[in-house]
C-alpha cells in the first residue's frame, strides 16, 4: 500500500502520517514512514539544497530538476524496495507537490511535469492520496511557528509570497478534484477528527487487517 500525504504548508499532514504509521506498526504491519524531498541519503542531500536559502536560490527549471533528481534516488532507494517487499509505504510529499508547487506555484509546463514523472517512476501512483486544506494564511502562520528554535532554518518555500501559496492551495484543490485517489481533508479540523477520518476511510477501502478500528 502507498499512501502520499500532500497539502500546503502547516497543513499537519506530516503529524498525520506519523499517527499512522504507529497505529500500523502497533499492528505489526511493515512500515516504511518517508518524505520528500528527501528520504534518502542522496535525496536527503538535495532537500538541503531545495528548503533553505533564499526564496530566488533557483530557477523554476532548476527547482524542478534538483526536485526529481531527490525524487528519483528516493524512489529506487526507498520507495521501490520497500513495496517490492510487501510493505505499507507512507509519504510526507510526492508528486503532486510538484505538480502543486513548481506547477501552479512556478508556472512550469504541467505537460512537462508529466513526462519527468513517466521518465522517472513510470504508470506507478500512489494507492491513496491525503490532500490537506487550509487557509493559506493560518498555514503560514502554523509552519513559521513549528519552526521558531530549530538550528537549520527549512524556510524557503514559507517565505515565499502569499500568492504563490495561494496558487499552490489551488492547485491541490484542482489534484484532489481530478483524481479518485485523492480524498480531501479539512486542515482546520482537530487533528483527532483527521485522524478518524483517514482511518474510516482506510476502513471503507476494506486494506487494513483488522475488522474493527483501533482507538
């Protein structure tokens, strides 16, 4: 089973995906708990280039080919092995933030976005899709506080200006609508809401190995 978790900034879909993952390892099911950019040690590298620095670091092009050059090393390393192997894998971020972000953020040809997707994981998507809605200004304001104290500043994309995280909003909205893998979460909800939420709908799906919903 993969599962992408994707949204705006300060959506809480990264806190989401690790409720999850500890639900399902309580149940003894095979977890991989990923995130891009990153989840592995080359594409680790490259989320530092992507995530700090000024807002102009890259060009939108650039942006693009350092994202599916992370991309590429985490799905051969992380991503592909560990669904050769049978196990659950749950990710912070995959395509759709691209789609999402360099886009309908940047403006980069949505067509061109597809090929490099075809190019580098082929007619494999995501089994389900979290697609998490907020207020783009509370967003902002969640993600700029979660990051107050830490040492290494993450806060490229949050800096940039409220338009292109309007832009980003509307193109999750425009993902989530087209395609039935996607199923639309309300960011502003108590995350114990979220939480039953994705559950009852893993339940509908009938993929989780217990009859009965856990606590």
């Amino acid at each position: 089973m993969f599962i992408t978790f994707e949204g705006g900034e300060g959506t809480g879909k990264s806190t989401q995906a690790l409720i999850l993952a500890d639900i399902l390892k309580k149940y003894n099911i095979d977890v991989v708990l990923t995130r891009e950019p990153g989840g592995s040690p080359g594409a680790e590298i490259i989320r530092n280039l992507l995530v700090t620095g000024s807002v102009d670091r890259w060009s939108n092009m650039s942006e693009v080919l350092l994202m599916y050059a992370a991309r590429s090393d985490h799905w051969q390393n992380t991503i592909k092995p560990a669904l050769d192997n049978g196990s659950w894998v749950l990710c912070d971020r995959f395509a759709d933030s691209t789609i999402a972000y360099q886009g309908y953020g940047r403006g980069v040809n949505q067509d061109f976005l597809k090929l490099l997707y075809n190019y580098v994981i082929g007619d494999i998507e995501p089994d389900l899709t979290f697609v998490f809605d907020l207020d783009v200004e509370e967003g902002i304001k969640r993600a700029t506080a979660r990051m107050e104290g830490n040492v290494v500043v993450e806060g490229r994309f949050e800096a940039m200006d409220l338009s292109f995280h309007k832009r980003i909003r509307s193109g999750f909205l425009e993902i989530a609508k087209n395609n039935k893998r996607c199923v639309l979460i309300n960011a502003d909800a108590h995350p114990k809401v979220i939480h039953r939420q994705i559950m009852d709908e893993l339940q509908e799906r009938k993929v989780l190995p217990w009859k009965n919903l856990p606590a």
